[in-house]
C-alpha cells in the first residue's frame, strides 16, 4: 500500500520502504480489511433486501440488483482512490514529522477546473508541521480528492495564521466532516465516520467479523511461517490463523489482530512478559484441532503487546524440544 524512494543504501545494508513503512502500512491495511469488511455487509444487506422484496416481480428485482451493483461498482472506484491517496499522503506525513520543524507545510490542490470551491479555499494555507490545522484538514478531504500538502522553506512563503485557517477548514468541510481526519496520525486509510462504518453497530460488528474470519482462514488455510525470537524457533501456522480468527471484542481490535499475527517479527521487540501458565486441557475433545495442539506443549508463555492504543495478550506454546508456537492473540 505504501510506497516511496528516499531510502538507498547504509553500511552495506538497504533499507526498504518496507521496513521503514511497515507499522503504517500494517495498520493501514488493517482498517482497509475493516472496510472491506463492512462494504461486503452492506452489499450483502442490500441485495438481500431487494431480492425479498415480495412487491416487485422476478424481472424488476433482477434489474434493481443490476442496478445496485453498478452503484457499488462506481463507488468502489472512488474508494480505491481514496485509500491510495490516503496512503500516499499518510506515507508523506511520516516523512514531514521525521524532519521536524525545519520546513512549513503548505496545502496545495490540483489547480485545475475539477479542484471543489471548498478546497480551493484552502489552496495556499501554509502552518508549521505541528500545528492544529492539520489534525482535521490535512488530504485527502474527500472522494476523489487530489490536493497535497508540500514542504516549503521557512520565509519563502507567509505563515498563515492558525486560529483564521482552523475556522476556513471547518467552514470548508461542514458538508463533509467525517473527513476531517488525518491518516498519518491516525494510521488509518478510511476515518470512521465514513459510510460503511458511520451505522455499524454490535449486531453489525458481529457479522462484519463473521464475514472476515471466513475469508481470512480460507485465504491462509495452508499458511506456514518460522521465524527466530530468542534464540529459537516461533513457528506459525494454520492453526494459529484459527485460533486468532475466533473473534474480538470489536470489529477494529480484530483487524488489526490478522495484522499483528502476519507480521509478528515487527512485534517481537514490544512483547512484554508475563510468565508463563500450565496448559488448559480443560475441553478434551480428541477430535478438537485446538486440543490436539495444546497436548504437545509442555506450557504457555504468556505476553503483552501494545499496539495502536490497544492491549493484547499474546501466547506462545513451548514444544518439547524448546521451539515455540504462536498460539493466540486475544484483545
């Protein structure tokens, strides 16, 4: 999701965008999965109630379907632009706190006859890289939006004044507040006002969840991963992918959970320990993928991880011979 091309070389070692990026991009593609998640409910809910509908005939309620697909079809195009230019822009903001306050950021549209009124207002607005103005009105502030914010020299350009861009801003999105968001710092593609997420309530978060965790078991079903921590061998699997899926305590937790569980080498270092615990073979059901599994570990170490503002407790079974598996996350 995240691109860029200000890493070379450093003692001998590249350095990737990946791994400069990966914590963005982890919780980045984390919220994408959540909306995509919450767009398959919707979708699902729409055509449901159309083809139940018992006062159109067998013809009209194919044509509404048609209809409906079409719609969610030119809104999925508008979508994808607004993850891509969000991803962009979330890449850039990383790159501006990095530099600090030695340039003034600068908001810039595409200057051209599409550019709305509302953000051509805001064209020019120039403020330090940790003012407030930013927090809400940084791009994109919309579908399809394509302004930019760039770095300029301190005394090229005239600082405008925070409190008069602050009200602009507001004025300027009043039809469009669920944008006043920034996806650098929130480390999300979509902001959680937006159409899909905006209605969603438990009973919603329940099925989007549901929806989730069948596609992502049968997506890494034969997933296989072995990676060192501490001197041995973390393996994980599909067995942990099954574990995990199992739910959370919402639909956000839970994606970013397929995250952490993906990249878990990003994490390692965060893990805080918490001992360990015997095993609970409390179910014995032989025919239980979970049970047998539990009976080869001689116990469970047990972590914590912070990520995101949110808490997980990590465990990890130890194998006879020493080697570990990535058993849970719950959180």
């Amino acid at each position: 999701m995240l691109t860029g091309d200000r890493y070379g070389v450093h003692d001998g070692e590249t350095v990737t965008n990946e791994r400069k990026y990966q914590d963005l991009s982890d919780c980045m593609t984390a919220n994408a999965a959540r909306f995509a998640a919450h767009k398959a409910h919707y979708v699902r809910g729409t055509l449901d109630s159309i083809l139940a509908n018992e006062k159109l005939t067998p013809e009209q309620r194919k044509e509404h379907a048609a209809q409906a697909m079409s719609l969610f079809h030119h809104w999925g195009d508008a979508e994808q632009n607004f993850a891509v230019q969000s991803a962009q822009m979330a890449q850039k903001w990383q790159d501006f706190t990095a530099d600090g306050d030695e340039y003034l950021l600068q908001y810039r549209t595409a200057m051209d006859e599409k550019v709305r009124e509302e953000h051509a207002a805001l064209q020019g607005t120039t403020l330090p890289v940790d003012d407030p103005f930013w927090d809400k009105y940084y791009p994109p502030l919309g579908w399809n939006c394509r302004c930019t914010v760039a770095q300029v020299r301190r005394g090229k350009y005239q600082e405008s004044d925070s409190a008069k861009a602050c009200e602009l801003g507001e004025s300027c999105t009043a039809n469009t507040p669920s944008f006043r968001f920034n996806p650098g710092k929130a480390k999300i593609a979509f902001p959680d006002g937006v159409s899909y997420f905006k209605h969603a309530g438990e009973d919603t978060s329940k099925k989007v969840i549901g929806i989730a965790r069948q596609s992502f078991r049968e997506t890494f079903h034969d997933y296989e991963k072995i990676i060192r921590y501490n001197e041995t061998d973390l393996d994980i699997d599909g067995i942990s992918i099954m574990e995990v899926s199992k739910g959370s305590a919402s639909d956000k937790t839970y994606f970013y959970k397929q995250e952490i569980l993906l990249h878990i080498e990003n994490y390692l270092s965060k893990l805080v320990s918490k001992g360990s615990e015997p095993i609970d073979l409390t179910h014995n059901n032989p025919h239980n993928v979970f049970y047998r599994r539990k009976l080869q570990f001689l116990r469970m170490n047990v972590y914590e991880l912070s990520v995101n503002g949110f808490l997980y407790t990590v465990k990890m079974g130890v194998y006879r011979d020493g080697h570990l598996n990535l058993y849970t996350i719950t959180g």
